[in-house]
C-alpha cells in the first residue's frame, strides 16, 4: 500500500469520525477545502449552495471542463460498528458512505494535481445535504455552480454493499427512481371508542386507504414499468377509550418514469378521496415531488463506462434501483452519468453497522483518475 493511499484511508477514517448533518458541515467542509487547497488546486471556493466546496485544477493542454461530485453529509443515526474510528457523536454517523465518496475524490484530487497529465479542467465538487431531503445538489445549481465553473459534464458515484465489491455499475438513461413525499388527512368523526356507531372513524378509513393504494402497483401500472407505493407513517388517537377526529397517513412514492410517476399521484388522489367518501370521511392528498429521475446521458455514460472498464470490470446493463439521489439534479441541468461502485457484502446503507469498504477506495480514486485523463 502506497503512502498516499495510507493517508487516504486515514482521512476516511477521520471523516468518519466527525460525521455532520445536512448543510451544517463546518469541520467537514474545512477540512475537505484544507486539503485541496494544500494539493495546489487553481481555486477552491467554499459557501457554494451555502455550504459545498469547489476546486477547479487546469490540464496542461485546452479541453472540456468536468465536473466530479462527492457528497459530505451523515446521517441521524446512532453508530454501532464498534470501529476504532466510530462517530464521535452521538447519533450521528455516515451511514452512507459519503466518507468514503469524499476520501475518493480527494485522493483522484491529489493525484492529477502532482501532474496535470491532461487535457482540459477538472471541478471537484464536494457538495452538503445530499440526505434527508436536503437536496443540497440543487442548492448548489441555484447559486449558480454550473455558470460559474463553466463545466460541460458531470459525474457521480456512490458506493454500493451487495454489489461484486471493486466492481463497477452502470446504465443508460435511468438509473435511480425518482422520490416523492405523500401525506393523507382523513377527516371523521370523533367520539367515544365504546360508541363507534355515533362516529366516524378515520382510522378505519385510513386502513381502508392504505390497503386500496396498493392496487395502484398491482392493477394500474404497466406490469413492466416500476413504481412503489409505501405508507410508512399512520397515526389517530392517542388515547384507547378515544376514537379521533382525524387520522394521518405518510409514506414514499418511487417511479421510474415521468408518465407514471403523474398516474400514481393522480391514482393516489382520486382513491384516497374516493374511499373516504364512500365511509362518510373526508380526505386530503399533498403529494410533494422531492427527487426526480436519476437519469444518465447515453454519451456520458459511455464514457464514464470507458473509463471504469479501465480500471476494473464494469456492468452497463445493471438493472434500475428504487431509491433515489439529488445528483438527478445536476443530471437534469448538465449532460452527465451516475455510476456504483460495489462494496461486496455486508449490511446495507443507512444501518447502524454499515462500513464503507476500504479495500475499493483505491479503485474509486483511479476511476476518477482515469475519467480526467480521458477527456
């Protein structure tokens, strides 16, 4: 192992240490910007989307301008890995890997910037509030990241347990589904729960409801397309004696497509409003468009493929997940492609035990390499 992947692993591990939320990343953002700019980048600019860091490093010959994103937000999650570098706060924790995404990039960061062996600009991208719906990607488009470094393309990469780990995944057009926020209010009658006749009980309506909304999946939608409907959330009353006045019910939407995406929200709708009526009930329907299609450019992808087919075995026809990303954000303002990098087994993102794997850091890190040194 090289001295310069020691000390990448060792920022890793530091990263892990000092997980922060959302766009509140003082020491993370500090840290990342120190680094970079102890690399000699051109520029570093902190504050981008209020609180994401840019570098931009010049090739030693004219070329297109690219762009390389990391993420830098954690989680509210607890850590129980029991690794000698855990979080050293409490409830908090990268659970995601974006340690691990950051560790990546800055080493590629570090590597092209010894040399300058190619042709054109790279833009280090280091973003905040990629989790939780912060959607810090878009943060950064609306304090003009794309005119403001002039890029031409955009890539992403995220790590990825239950995939062969070194290995790399990709696909053409989209890649990750798009998430959506639903809410439903029911409104009944509320009463005593020994007098269930003289009320009307949302929490009955909301069963029903829960229970017809998975018809949208199963009857309504094309049998080859994809959507998931999930109520996560159902709350009424708060007391056993007491049958509430109202019920809520909370969940996600997943599609792949904008044509379903719009049938499930006009499904969702015309069922919850319809099974409420036909109990006596009353139903209100938010349904809030989050995150939208991870969507890769069939060029960009081809040589991100390229350039990850140099490094280690590439998959180009990996199938659709059902989670989502923020980087569709950038997606949809620049041409660009989104890739995985398999972490092999182990428990899944966003569990208390999940460790990014060490052992591919380096393959990430060349991965970025190569796709500078190819423009």
């Amino acid at each position: 192992m090289t001295a310069e992947l020691t000390q990448a692993i060792d920022w890793r591990h530091d990263l892990h240490r000092h997980p922060e939320l959302l766009y509140d990343l003082p020491w993370t953002s500090g840290f990342v910007a120190e680094r970079l700019r102890e690399m000699g980048m051109d520029s570093v600019t902190t504050g981008v989307g209020r609180s994401g860091v840019v570098a931009v490093l010049q090739g030693e010959r004219p070329g297109p301008v690219t762009a390389l994103r990391a993420d830098m937000d954690a989680l509210p999650i607890t850590e129980a890995t029991g690794a000698p570098h855990a979080s050293l706060h409490q409830g908090r924790m990268h659970a995601c890997g974006h340690d691990g995404h950051m560790a990546m990039l800055l080493l590629a960061a570090r590597r092209v910037a010894t040399q300058r062996d190619f042709a054109g600009t790279a833009v280090f991208i280091f973003q905040p509030a990629e989790e939780n719906g912060g959607a810090g990607a878009r943060a950064m488009l609306q304090d003009g990241l794309i005119t403001r470094f002039g890029m031409t393309q955009i890539f992403g990469m995220h790590c990825m347990p239950g995939l062969q780990g070194g290995q790399f995944f990709t696909r053409p057009k989209g890649i990750m589904a798009a998430a959506d926020s639903l809410r439903i209010t029911i409104e009944g009658r509320g009463g005593h729960a020994a007098r269930p006749d003289t009320c009307v009980d949302p929490a009955l309506v909301a069963s029903h409801i829960h229970v017809a909304l998975q018809s949208i999946v199963s009857r309504n939608i094309d049998p080859v397309a994809s959507a998931v409907i999930s109520i996560t959330q159902m709350e009424a009353s708060d007391n056993e004696d007491i049958i509430a006045p109202i019920a809520r019910l909370a969940g996600t939407v997943r599609t792949l497509d904008e044509a379903v995406r719009d049938h499930c929200e006009a499904a969702i709708t015309r069922i919850a409003t319809g099974v409420a009526a036909a109990h006596g009930a009353q139903a209100k329907v938010e349904y809030l468009r989050d995150y939208p299609v991870t969507v890769n450019a069939p060029a960009a992808m081809a040589r991100a493929a390229r350039s990850a087919a140099a490094v280690a075995p590439t998959q180009i026809d990996t199938p659709p997940l059902m989670v989502s990303e923020d980087f569709s954000f950038m997606l949809q303002a620049l041409e660009g492609a989104f890739l995985f990098l398999g972490q092999g087994d182990g428990p899944g993102l966003h569990s208390p035990t999940f460790e990014f794997n060490d052992a591919v850091l380096n393959v990430g890190a060349r991965f970025w390499e190569q796709l500078i040194r190819d423009q």
